[in-house]
C-alpha cells in the first residue's frame, strides 16, 4: 500500500479509517474525498465549510423578488373548470 502523500485528497475507506485523525485535520484546509469501490462516495469538509455552504442566503420573499420573472406579465388566471371526480 502506498503512503497517501501530503497534497493527496482522495482517500480509500481502508486509508481513511486507518488515519481518520490525518483525514480530519486535512479537511480543515481542504475537502477530502473518501472512495469506496474506486468510486467518490462522500467528502469530509471542515465544520466552518459546512455552515458556510448550508447558510441560508436570505429568505424566499427576497428571492422571489429577484426572480427574472418578475414583472413578466405572466397570466395566472385560475381556470373555471369543475374539479376532478376522484371517487373509485
């Protein structure tokens, strides 16, 4: 088994479990990504990276007004038609 060298970002689940300490400390400065199967199966980022990507970016009525549709002119009349009948 190769040692990981020190810019390396990927990391088996055999090496990740066997230096989760080096894994951690690592995804302090840098997203680390475990493989499994030789494929990416998740990424270990540093606490303040994860708050960073979850916080919320203000709130849905500020959202809404920045839509490119704002001011669109977009018909949204309800039509008069009588509901389904969903009895079986």
């Amino acid at each position: 088994m190769q040692p990981v060298s020190h810019d390396e970002k990927n990391w088996t689940v055999a090496k990740a479990k066997a230096k989760l300490s080096e894994v951690i400390e690592r995804a302090q400065s840098t997203p680390q990504t475990i493989t499994r199967n030789g494929k990416p199966s998740v990424v270990v980022v540093s606490a303040e990276e994860w708050q960073r990507k979850v916080a919320r970016k203000g709130t849905l009525a500020e959202f809404l007004l920045a839509s490119p549709l704002r001011g669109a002119e977009l018909d949204l009349d309800r039509q008069g038609d009588e509901p389904r009948d969903l009895s079986l």
